[in-house]
C-alpha cells in the first residue's frame, strides 16, 4: 500500500504516532480530536466519528490517517471497505474549478491504494453538492446512516431482562469471539479477518456490548465515548433473531453504559432499518452520512463505456 506525500497531502499520521503519540503537531489528539472545538450538534457528532474512525484504522495493520486540504481519509493494509476511506471532506461553499481539481486529487490519490474503500459524505457539510458530483465520477451510493441523538438524564435507570434478553460487557475471551461471530456473520467480513476483529474488541478505549437469547450470543453494537458524547456504531442482530426486540434491548443498554460513563449524550449512527428503533427510544435525527463506493477499477485494455445512439 503506498505511502504518499507532495501538495495533495498536507499532513499523515503514521500508525507508530497515532497509538503512541509524538511532538508538535503530529500529535494524534491535537489533530483528530476534533470533537472541542465545534458547536453544532452535527459538528460534534462527524468530528467524534473521524476521530473514532481514525483510531480504529490505526489498530489495524498498515494503519494510516492522512489530512489533506478539506478532506481526512483513513486506509489500512486490511479489505475492509468500511475500514479504508474520506471519512470526512467538508464540501460547504464547494464552486468553481479550485474545488474540482481538489476533489479530484483527492479521488487520484486514493485510486492507487490496492485495498477497497469508500467515501463518507455528511449532510452538514455539503453533502448535496458533493454526492452528485461523486456519482458523475462513476460512483455509486452504497447507504445511508442516520446520527440519531438522545440527550441523557442524570442516571438512566437500567432495564430489566426482557423475553430472556440479556445484555453483557464483552470483558472475557468468550464475549470476545461472541461479539466477533455475531458482527461478521452480520456485515459479511470475511472469517479471515474474525481474529483481527476479537482482538480489537479488547482495547480499552471502546465498550462492546453483546445480547444473548436462550444461551446463544444474537446481537451486538460497540460504544465510544467522546467529549461526554457517546457514539454507538456496529449494531448488529443475526437475521434468525430480528424482530425479537434484541436491538431494542441493546440499545437500552448502551444508553445505560454510556450514562454510567458520564456521558450527557448518546448517538447512534442507524441504518434505515434502525431509524425507528431509535425515535422510539426518543433518539432524533440530526445529520446523516452517505457513503458511496468508487467505480471498479479497469483491466488493462479495456476502454470506458460508450452510450450508444
């Protein structure tokens, strides 16, 4: 996977830096933790994402997080698409040829990495005026997710067990591979990565939360806490066990993690199937996130698509 410097790339973290800090402004929580120093709802919940984003590129292997003009993108040695990509490209004010010749730069520099990837675009920051432009590039629309935020009170009361669901802490090497089973089965990733995946829920810096039904693990989401933002991401439910309130129950219970760990507000970032989970829960939505997938790379001879008359 290269490496790339020169005017399209302002600045790179390189992975030694960002698990372990560094002088100057290479420091990884003066460049990417973003989340203090904006005020808008929105702001807070795409800068805690990049920031949570780009750590979790670094734990993998190859891990890079690179800042160039309006744009941060992450890429690892990994085929994960979600883990490799724009995780934010502030497209607000984006006219004239500046702003083009920018955006393609930034589509050059990433066509040359050999791993899959895809572009984040927010709606607070102009994703009307970028996702056409992307999809006249070639690029297709691969989902949506909306933030749906919940202010938290004081202390949320826990929840009961309910029709036998239970909610846990991954805190031992059998959660680990629960957790691990449940989110690859969910999000396709290939069992070749399944042992990557159960150490990285070992980390310190995040909360995995796994829900079991009749002694077998069915669920799972994992929590991050930001600036007293917690931000839920990875909720899974295997097919057999959806509409059985597993992903309401989970969602209950990270509401009561994240409170327990002082955080003021909860956001989850939910798939269309979820949003209705989450405004019953009396989350609302506040910005969301397109992502879209580059155009298959082309063999060597072929010629591009011609429209015929």
């Amino acid at each position: 996977m290269p490496s790339h410097s020169g005017p399209c790339v302002d600045r790179q973290i390189s992975l030694d830096v960002l698990m372990m800090g560094g002088a100057g402004e290479s420091y990884p929580e003066d460049m990417l933790d973003l989340a203090g120093r904006v005020t808008t709802r929105a702001e807070r919940i795409d800068r805690a994402a990049s920031s949570m984003h780009a750590r979790f590129a670094a734990l993998l292997p190859g891990g890079e997080v690179q800042e160039a003009g309006h744009a941060i993108w992450a890429m690892t040695a990994t085929a994960l698409p979600f883990a490799n990509g724009v995780i934010r490209y502030d497209a607000r004010g984006f006219q004239g040829p500046e702003s083009e010749r920018e955006l393609d730069n930034c589509l050059a520099v990433l066509s040359t990495y050999d791993v899959p990837w895809r572009f984040s675009a927010w709606a607070h920051l102009g994703a009307d005026l970028l996702v056409p432009r992307l999809m006249a590039r070639g690029m297709t629309e691969a989902g949506v997710e909306q933030a749906m935020w919940l202010d938290l009170p004081g202390a949320v009361p826990a929840t009961m067990s309910q029709d036998g669901i239970e909610v846990r802490p991954a805190a031992d090497a059998a959660e680990y591979r629960a957790w691990t089973t449940v989110f690859t089965i969910t999000a396709g990733v290939p069992n070749r990565y399944a042992r990557l995946l159960e150490q990285m829920v070992t980390k310190p810096r995040s909360l995995s939360l796994v829900a079991h039904a009749r002694g077998h693990a069915v669920g799972c989401l994992t929590l991050v806490i930001d600036k007293g933002l917690a931000v839920v991401y990875n909720v899974s439910v295997l097919p057999s066990a959806r509409r059985r309130g597993v992903g309401r129950r989970l969602l209950q219970a990270a509401h009561e993690a994240s409170s327990a760990r002082g955080a003021r507000a909860c956001v989850v970032l939910a798939p269309p199937e979820g949003f209705g989970i989450c405004a019953r829960l009396g989350h609302h939505a506040v910005t969301s996130v397109t992502y879209l997938n580059p155009p298959p790379a082309r063999t060597p001879g072929s010629q591009p698509d011609q429209k015929t008359r």
